[in-house]
C-alpha cells in the first residue's frame, strides 16, 4: 500500500515536471536566437550594418546611397523616411544580391512632397533588413544642392540579360524597357548659365579623359539602350509627356576606346549658379523613330542620317550652319578677300579646294555676337607644312579686304592683322600639323593637330577667351579680342590639300567654361 502510493507520487512529480518544462520551453522559444543564434543571425546581429555614403535632394526628392556591409538580398531591404516606407534600387547587383566588395549599393529614393519633416526641418531615415531596422540616419534638408557629388551611374528599369538589340556597347547587349530616366544638370559654379543655354548630354560605354568643358555619364548598360542614330531618344521638361526641349543628336564620339552617343539640348531658361534641374530622358524602343514622329523637337544632322530632312540644329544653337548637302554658298557667306578657287559641295561637307596661288576661303558678310558664346568650326584641315606660302585659318575675324585681320597688306592670308579677332592659325614658318592660337595680335599658344574630322572651338567671355579642340580645353587665357562683334572665317592659301567643313555654330559659354554636370535621378 505504501509502495503504492509513493509511485503514485512520483508519477504526479513526473507531470508536473513535465508540464514545467513545456512552460519554460514556451517562454523563451521566441528568444533562443539570442541566447543561442545561428550562423545566420550572427553575420546580421553582430556583422551587418549600413552606411550613409551620401545623399543630395533635387526637385523635392531625396536621393541616399547606402553601402551595406555585407551581401544583402536587397529585395529584402527596407527604409522608412519619417515614417514612411520609400523606394529602395539596387546599383551593380549581382542577381539579387547587393555586394559591396563589388561596388554594390543601395538608393533610397523618397518623394519628399508627400513626406513632412520634422519641426527642425530635417528628416529621419530608417533602413532595415526584413523586419529588423539596422540604420538610421539623420537628413538635413537643403533644398537643390549637392552634398559631397557622388554620383554612382543607375539607370532605372533597365535589365541587364541578352537579346538581339544593335549595340557599340563593350558589355553584354541589355534588354530595354522604355521609361523616362530624370537627369539632374548641375551648375556647380557661381555664375548662372546664359539664357538660354546648351547643354550636352552625352551616355558614355566607358570613362573619358575629357576635362570639365565637357559632361558625361558612365553608363554602358544605359549606352546600349541607344538606337545607333540616337531616334528612340527625346528629351522633356515633365514625366510621362512628348518632348518639349529641343534637341540635336550630334552623333557618336570616340575618346580612345570608349564610345559615346552625344546629344545638344536647347535650356530657354538655363541654369541658376549654384544650383540644378531636373528633365527627362525618354528611352523608347530601339526600333522606334522619333525623328519622324516628333521633328522639329528632336532631330541630327545629314552626317549621321544621311539626309537633312531632321536638322533641326536652328533651333538649338544660337547659330547654326550645316555645310552638308548644299548646292551653293548659304547667306551670309561668301568667299574671303582675293579667293582663287570656288567651293565645291557633297553630301556630308563642303570643300575648300588649296590653290596655287592668291587664297581660297569663306567669310560670313554679318558679324555676330560672340561674347559669352562657344565658336565651333567641324572641319578635317590639312596638315601643312612646307612652303613659304602656306596658311591656314579658323575663327572670328574679318578677311573681305586687305588690312584686317585675316588679310595683310598685301591681300595674302594672314592672323592677327589687327586687334579684332581670334583664331587657330598654321603659318607658312611653322611645324607640319601645329596651330598657333591667336587672340588679337598675340600668338597665345599652339596644339598640334591631325587630318581628320575635328571640332575646333574658341570660347569667349567679358575676362577669358578658351581654345578647344573636341570638347577638350587646351587653353584659357586673359587677353580678349577687341570686340565682341566679328565675323567668321575659314580659308587656307597653299596648303597642297582640301579644307572638308561639315559645320559651323555657335553655342552659349558655360560658366567658367564649365559644363553643368549630369547625374541620373
């Protein structure tokens, strides 16, 4: 009987022991990762951490790079701007998969119109992996400006996997959705941009050794995107609109082994100093034609269509001249002082034939106003280099008659008879292939050159006159002509070879003669 009843005990203490076990199992379940974590738990709990590289805020939204610390899935990622979910991208995943020991990162891109700050003026960002918030940061809101210029290259909606599209890109050949991609223009300097202004836009397969003059994205994937004569391209002030900016493609240009497809846009108002703006680049399919659909608002020279009907470059530049498919001198040019041979015309170019003797050459009857204004001559020029007669001469001046400063004394060809004008400038004692460069009646400088297509350009504002060569500044300098008012020239005198000119114009100076930077939205 006592045998029994102990067991009965024992059994009772059993249950109860049991049932304890069960409890306290249930209690901390819900926390054995913290007392006891996985491998995985560990890399987050104790290695992952997010890091603000930077962020800028145009046009009311927030732009925030984030480098994680380790490889994320960043589907998996969240951020919150004063509680409020926002959009996270990817910039160079791998698949799925952010890693930043491959230059991976994370935008956040928040409207901040729909999100007010706080009473200090600021905001709260908030990232997170899955349910767990990792960062957060706080953001100063300084409206139009960017902070440290970082500027990694994102293009929205663009899938990165092979089909059949034409492409000079060096990467793998993209699949494209179309979508209209804002791109923020920067003026970085103090002064505003002239009204209105022209500012490229050029997408690049690679990095360029251009200088400043000059602004580019990196972007091969977004490159390959681009129908080879640019037509599935338009430009517009609004999302989800028809082009409203004007636009020119000039084409494509070749810096060493990188390609770039280079667009001129027409900006009615400019840009502020210090201070950007926002346009869309609309991305269509690579069979779509634009050019067709919305003329004069897009269009590219003969050069690159083969046919005029798209030209739309009046009503980008502040002068536009193109010498392809002419049958006759257009208005106001005529032939320079003393010219011996007549032009002759083909389809992309004009020839300015050498002569024997006396000059060969055009001049415009108008002067223009160069001041704060960008000369371009598109020109192949032989590389002379001989005889005592030899010159050679692009730029603003006159040469209608002797005595200026174009034309001696003695009605030869000549550079900086006088103070009014600036120009690159063979002489007949120079090196084969070597300008000098002239402002006024001072030799300022030299850059050599080659017999091929070549843009030739001289820069000027009320303190500076800049000489470059394909978007490239070879020179400032402090002299200026003696007036702002000139006409333009081109001509040779016994060079032994053609002068082959595809076009003239005239664009505005940029700040500094620095070109508002581009940054993708």
């Amino acid at each position: 009987m006592r045998l029994q009843s102990e067991t009965i005990i024992a059994l009772i203490l059993l249950i109860v022991g049991a049932l304890a076990t069960i409890i306290i199992y249930n209690i901390i379940y819900p926390n054995l990762n913290i007392i006891n974590p996985s491998g995985q738990e560990i890399s987050r709990s104790l290695e992952l951490n997010f890091q603000l590289l930077d962020y800028y805020i145009a046009n009311n939204t927030l732009y925030a790079y984030i480098k994680p610390s380790e490889p994320v899935n960043y589907s998996q990622v969240f951020a919150i701007v004063n509680n409020r979910l926002v959009n996270v991208y990817p910039y160079n995943p791998n698949g799925s998969i952010v890693n930043p020991y491959n230059n991976g990162l994370l935008i956040i891109v928040a409207n901040l119109s729909q999100i007010p700050p706080d009473q200090n003026g600021n905001y709260e960002l908030e990232v997170g992996l899955e349910n767990d918030i990792i960062g957060i940061f706080d953001i100063k809101y300084i409206s139009n400006t960017l902070i440290n210029y970082f500027q990694p290259p994102i293009a929205f909606n663009i899938l990165n996997s092979s089909s059949n599209t034409s492409s000079n890109s060096t990467s793998s050949t993209p699949t494209c959705q179309a979508s209209y991609l804002p791109l923020i223009l920067y003026n970085t300097q103090s002064i505003p941009t002239p009204s209105p202004f022209q500012q490229d836009i050029a997408i690049c397969n690679g990095s360029i050794n251009i200088g400043n003059s000059f602004a580019y994205i990196n972007n091969a994937t977004l490159f390959s995107c681009i129908n080879p004569n640019g037509q599935n391209i338009y430009f517009t002030t609004t999302y989800n609109s028809n082009p409203n900016i004007y636009s020119w493609y000039e084409g494509q240009l070749i810096n060493g082994s990188t390609y770039c497809d280079v667009w001129w846009v027409n900006l009615s108002k400019g840009i502020s100093s210090n201070s950007n703006i926002t346009i869309y680049m609309y991305i269509g399919p690579n069979n779509a034609n634009y050019y067709s659909q919305y003329y004069p608002y897009v269009g590219s020279p003969i050069q690159v269509l083969g046919t005029s009907q798209y030209d739309n470059g009046k009503y980008i530049f502040n002068y536009y001249q193109n010498f392809g498919n002419l049958s006759s001198l257009p208005s106001p040019w005529t032939y320079v002082y003393n010219n011996q041979g007549s032009v002759s015309f083909s389809t992309n170019y004009t020839i300015i034939p050498y002569s024997s003797s006396g000059n060969a050459g055009i001049t415009t009857t108008l002067n223009f106003n160069i001041q704060n204004n960008i000369l371009e001559i598109y020109a192949s020029v032989p590389t002379s280099g001989g005889t005592s007669w030899d010159y050679i001469d692009l730029g603003a001046g006159a040469a209608n008659t002797t005595n200026t400063y174009f034309i001696g004394g003695g009605g030869g060809l000549i550079a900086g008879g006088n103070n009014y004008g600036a120009a690159f400038s063979y002489n007949n004692i120079g090196t084969a292939g070597k300008f000098n460069l002239y402002v006024g009646n001072n030799n300022v400088g030299s850059t050599t050159y080659n017999y091929v297509p070549t843009i030739y350009e001289i820069g000027f504002s009320s303190s500076y006159t800049y000489f470059l060569v394909n978007y490239t500044q070879i020179l400032s300098n402090t002299k200026i002509p003696g007036s702002f008012s000139l006409p333009i020239t081109i001509a040779q005198q016994n060079s032994g070879n053609n002068i082959y000119l595809y076009w003239v114009l005239l664009r505005s100076l940029p700040p500094n003669d620095v070109m508002p930077s581009i940054y993708i939205g």
